[in-house]
C-alpha cells in the first residue's frame, strides 16, 4: 500500500504563504497532456485517403462524439464538440496511464477530479447566461417556490461533487483493490487481468461518463 500512501510533494513559498504540490500528479498530468498533443500532431501529419486502421478507429470516435454533442446541443453543437472530446481524451489517457509500470493515474487524486467537475460547472453555467440572459437564469433558481434558492443552489452544486467524487472513487478504488490483490498473490497472475480490467476497461467506462454527464449538464443548463 506504500505506492498509494506515499505522496511525494513540492513545498514552496510564494508571498509568505506555504503552497504544497502533487509531485506526480503535476507530473502526470503534463505527460498525458504531451502524450495528447504528440498523438493529434502524429495523425494530423499522417491523413490518407485510404484510411489506416488507426485513422478510421480515431475518425470513428471522433464522428460518435460530434454526433452526440450536436444532438444534445443543436446548432450549439459545433462550439463545443472539441471541449467534450478533449475532455473524454483527457480523462481516458490520464486513466489509461496507470496500467504502464511506475505511472499513475493523474484522475488518482481527488483534486484533478474536481478540477475538472468545475471546469464543466462553470461551462455549463456561462453557456446558461448566455443562451437565457441573467434574468431568466436567476429566475429559475427560485423554481418553483421562492424559498427553493436555496435547495436549487445546493443541487448545482452537488453536481460538481458527485461527477467528481465518481471519477475519483472508481480509479482509486481500482488502485487499492490491485495494491492488495498484488500483496496477497505476491505480484503474479492475476494482477495483471486487474490492471487490464481498472485501467483500461474501467477506465473508459468513467472517462465517457464523465464526459457524458458534463454534456448533459450543459445541455440541461440552457433549456428554456
């Protein structure tokens, strides 16, 4: 369980205050970032006309996530196609990472899950102002009583927590159950079937739903 409990941090100080860092989730989450911008040039590079196997999964997926932001949002669609597909790369890469020896996964961290939950809050929302105007996005938080501000206010921002604390629940339990499966065969057979199953199975599953339900949250947000 070391691996999970020991987290290595960069201690600075910045105008007298102590400012304490995730060494290897600063870390990891620049590889995924350059692992992600070595990928796109690579295949931008490559086009065919003939597609290549690799070319035709990419364009597939590319298509599945066009048309179901377009559905979701409309004529919205087209603005933000590439923040829900980068979004779901992101998060599938940053899950994907921990099955390679000596990585770990930057979603790992309750802080990069949260991050990105209010990275899609705050989308979701000024994208509501600006498709409603304040007036109408005021109003509908004192839906359908007045005194139901409050309990609306807190149901936006339960979203924020749930979408998170999801993300961050499945891969760090996914770590844990290895850690301990791992100490109990000593490293042999069966670690491997866990890291492909937490990884890379599991891993696309939380990376699409969280996707899916940033998608959703926008598209909720700005229906009249």
């Amino acid at each position: 369980m070391e691996e999970i409990l020991s987290i290595p941090h960069w201690v600075f100080t910045v105008n007298g205050r102590t400012v304490t860092l995730n060494a290897v989730t600063l870390a990891m989450s620049w590889l995924v970032m350059i692992l992600l911008l070595a990928l796109g040039v690579w295949t931008a590079r490559r086009p065919g006309l003939v597609p290549s196997p690799f070319q035709a999964a990419v364009e597939s997926v590319i298509e599945a996530f066009r048309d179901l932001v377009d559905e979701s949002l409309g004529k919205l669609g087209p603005g933000y196609f590439a923040f829900i597909a980068t979004l779901f790369l992101f998060i599938l890469v940053s899950n994907w990472i921990g099955v390679v020896p000596l990585l770990q996964e930057p979603t790992r961290d309750l802080n990069t899950t949260l991050g990105l939950g209010l990275i899609g809050f705050v989308v979701a929302h000024v994208t509501a102002l600006r498709v409603k105007g304040w007036k109408a996005y005021v109003k509908e938080y004192f839906q359908p009583f007045f005194f139901m501000f409050p309990l609306n206010v807190i149901g936006e921002l339960a979203k924020v927590v749930s979408i998170s604390f999801r993300l961050y629940g499945n891969i760090m339990g996914g770590a844990i159950i290895i850690a301990v499966v791992s100490r109990l065969v000593h490293y042999v057979l069966i670690p491997p079937f866990l890291y492909a199953f937490f990884g890379l199975f599991v891993g696309t599953v939380q990376a699409f739903v969280f996707a899916m339900l940033t998608l959703t949250y926008i598209s909720v947000a700005i229906q009249e």
